[in-house]
C-alpha cells in the first residue's frame, strides 16, 4: 500500500490529523486559525508559557549565554544555567540530584532503557497499560522483557512480579494518566515495589505543578516522596517551557548521565529554554495560589459537564476526558466545539482503544469561571448535535 493509499484509508475512517495554525501566544484564550476561541487543549496549566517572567527571563538568557548549548553537555561541557536549575528541581522534588533531558519523550525512554540495563541479565519492566507512548517506546528499546499489567490493576501486576522472581524488575507508571486524567496508587505501588525488589519510576509529567503541596506533584501528594526511585517530570506542560528532568539519588543520577543514551547523544537544552523553566519554577514556588486555583477550576468544569450530562470519566484533576466513542463522532464534535469558540482536542486510535475516542479537554488556572460554565455549555450542545449523548464512563 502506498503512502497516499494509507492517508486516504486514515482519512475514511476519521483518524486523518492535520495542524492547526495558532496566531498568539500559548494561554487561556487564544486566535487559532485566524479566529478567537477559549483553549482547552493546552497543557500549558498554570499560564506560566506566556507570564512576563518567564519571557524576560528567556529574552536575558539569549543575550548572555546564546541561542544554543552546542553539543552534549558531555562532548562540550556544561553552563551553569544548566547546573543551576538541576539544583533547583532537585531541591523541589526532595531529591538529592536532578538531569535535565530535551523533552519528556526522551527522558521517560532514556531512564527506562538505563535503568534496565543497570541490572542484573534478564530484566523485567513492568509498565500500566495506560502509559503515555514515550513509557512505552522506552520498554520496546530496552531489550528487556515488558509485562503490561491492567490499568492501575494491582492483583494482575502482583501476579506478574511473582513470575518474575530472580530477575531484575522496574515499574513504571504515568502519575497522572495523560488521557483518562486518573491518579496512580502510588501508596500501593511503592509497597509492591518494595515488597519484590523492584525499582519504581514514575512519570510526573502532568502531575508536576498540579498537584501536591506547592504543585510537587501526585508523588508529594501521596506522601511517598522519600520511597520513588526516580520521578520523571517534564518542563513544558505547567512550567510552560520546554524540556524534562530525572529527579533522583546521586548513584542513579550519575549512572543516567552515562548510560541514558537521549542525554549522552544529545545536544543540551538551549540556554533561554533553561532559563524560563527556572523563572517559571519561582513563579510556582511564589505564587502556589496557582495550583489551588487549576484544582478549583477543574471541579467547575467537571461538575458542569456532569450536570449537561456528560460524566468526566473517572477524572480527579486537570485533565477530563468526554468518552464519545466513536472515532468520527468524536471528530465532529471537536470541530464543531471549535466553530462555537471552544478549542478541544480529539483523541481517536490509535492513541486510546477502539470505541473510546473522546474530546479531551485540560484546565488551566487562568480560566475563568465564566469561561468554563460557558465552555460547557458549547461542549453539551456539539455533543449533542453528533448525538453522542450521555456517556458513560469506561471501567479501569
């Protein structure tokens, strides 16, 4: 079949994408595609992409330090922009040290592959079914046996460290799940984690500025903050900037240094991108008001929806999800969300199982109340119009 037969067959059954133009910057509101409308597809959650702290900090970066960092920090060395907000995210996470990776893609698959292979032959990664793509990549690279335990299932992931007894074990979780917005149990993961020997990583990625005490994330909230063997979180979703880190004790730190093979052949993170997610850190570490106000923001939305008769599907945070079920369905709803001001994000397979598509809609701190009540309404009526109705949501 020929790439243009494959598009023409994506485009037959709705799961074509293509990109939208957006004429502003990252916020609240938004002009996409030459029109204004009220985002609710960033991941941008607590504004900080386009605060004036943030860009000055950015804009001062570049005149000192340059557009670039220029090779690997291991082939050309490292600046201290780079070392200073290492140190940073490392004292707000608790943890001893941090590595800042180029993204969260590259983070997630370089601590996985690495921490594999620090083990004994024969290892086992152990991953929830739900986890984001990059955790799943990161298992297929590190030419280790992967057992896909159900979604936040405990007896079936016990059952499978039980099988796994000699062998050299990693679990890895999404702390927040990037499309159904559920939380982890982590309390009981770190249990089994140490009950079987087995290292746990779990990815902050929509957690980090969200949740916990000061915006720490699902880990702090937990109380287990002292017990995870390496929390990966990223720069670019509350932080506003872009990149990602590996929070950890020194030893694992220093063996990610040598063997995540993203950091080793990489090329470091710019400076000014460095800079805006230190300068968008102190803001979260001045103003923690922010994460109250997302938590509060997303409730609205989510009793809103609820009340238009469409259930958020298990969510607890800033991520809700409005299971349509149809992959075409759920197309014809974002688009027409869209035509009435509201910016959604449609997610089809192969991203979530068949007869699961949905609109996926994130919160961010700076909406208003009067813009979410508004946004649900606009979200009920496209529902409608599709006739996808109340939905209910899907078992864990």
């Amino acid at each position: 079949m020929s790439l243009e037969q494959r598009l023409d067959d994506l485009r037959a059954r709705g799961l074509l994408r293509s990109l939208r133009h957006v004429e502003s910057a990252q916020g609240a509101r938004l002009v996409v595609d030459g029109r204004p409308v009220l985002g609710l597809c960033s991941n941008n959650y607590l504004g900080l992409a386009g605060e004036p702290r943030v860009r000055d900090a950015a804009a001062e970066a570049a005149l000192r330090w340059g557009a670039g960092a220029g090779a690997s920090r291991l082939v050309s060395g490292t600046m201290s922009v780079h070392d200073d907000l290492e140190r940073r995210l490392a004292a707000f996470k608790g943890t001893e040290a941090a590595l800042l990776f180029g993204s969260g893609y590259l983070a997630n698959v370089g601590v996985v592959t690495a921490l594999a292979q620090a083990g004994p032959p024969e290892p086992v990664v152990f991953s929830d079914a739900l986890n984001h793509a990059s955790i799943i990549d990161g298992c297929r690279l590190a030419r280790a046996r992967t057992f896909v335990y159900r979604h936040r299932d405990l007896e079936h992931l016990t059952w499978g460290l039980q099988g796994a007894r000699g062998h050299a074990a990693v679990i890895v979780t999404d702390s927040v799940f990037s499309m159904d917005g559920d939380v982890a149990p982590l309390v009981a993961l770190i249990e089994l984690a140490r009950r079987h020997g087995a290292r746990l990583v779990v990815d902050e990625a929509h957690g980090t500025g969200c949740l916990g005490p000061g915006g720490r994330g699902a880990v702090h909230a937990a109380g287990v903050q002292d017990e995870v063997d390496v929390v990966v979180s990223t720069l670019g979703k509350a932080l506003g900037s872009y990149g990602a880190f590996a929070a950890c004790d020194a030893t694992t730190a220093r063996w990610l240094l040598n063997a995540a093979r993203p950091f080793v052949f990489s090329t470091a993170l710019p400076p000014p991108v460095v800079a805006a997610a230190g300068a968008a850190l102190g803001v979260l570490q001045d103003e923690p008001e922010r994460v109250s106000r997302l938590q509060a923001n997303a409730a609205l939305l989510r009793a809103e929806l609820a009340r238009a008769g469409l259930p958020g599907a298990g969510s607890t945070t800033q991520i809700v999800p409005l299971i349509v079920g149809d992959a075409g369905e759920a197309v014809r709803a974002c688009e027409l969300a869209l035509e009435r001001g509201v910016f959604a994000q449609a997610i089809r397979p192969p991203t979530v199982p068949e007869g699961t598509s949905r609109l996926r809609l994130a919160v961010m701190a700076t909406h208003t109340e009067a813009d979410l009540r508004a946004a649900a309404a606009t979200l009920a009526s496209a529902a409608a119009a599709v006739g996808a109705g109340a939905v209910q949501p899907r078992a864990a």
